[in-house]
C-alpha cells in the first residue's frame, strides 16, 4: 500500500458513490449516496461525508466502503 501523503482522493465533491456499509455502520444502509465533503486521512484510507439520496441523513465514510 502507498504512502497516504502521495495519493489524493478518489472521489470528487458532489460524485455520487455506493457504499457498501461495514461493521462501524450497522444499520446504515447500502446505496446511493452523495459526496458532501473531502475529510482527512484516517491511518491509510481517505474519509468522506456522504449524503444519503433517500433521506438526507449524512455520515462520514472511509474511501475503502466506496465504489
């Protein structure tokens, strides 16, 4: 895996994106979602808030439950 420093994120603001919810999400449901806002690195995956198309609600994602 490299470096996080030399990598940018993969997904752009207002990109919609599936997540596939892990075990730090139970009860957030698979889907569609919007990109909101570029977060900071945690360890070596980017962090994004995402935008729940259904109902609104937002949440804050690791690059790695994203495709």
């Amino acid at each position: 895996m490299s470096d996080i420093t030399s990598r940018t994120h993969r997904f752009k603001m207002g990109e919609t994106v599936n997540l596939k919810a892990d075990k730090f999400h139970r009860g957030t449901p698979d889907g569609v979602y919007k990109v909101t806002r570029l977060m900071p690195a945690e360890g070596q995956d980017f962090q994004y808030r995402v935008k729940d198309n259904r109902d609104g609600r937002e949440l804050v994602v690791r690059e790695s439950e994203l495709s």
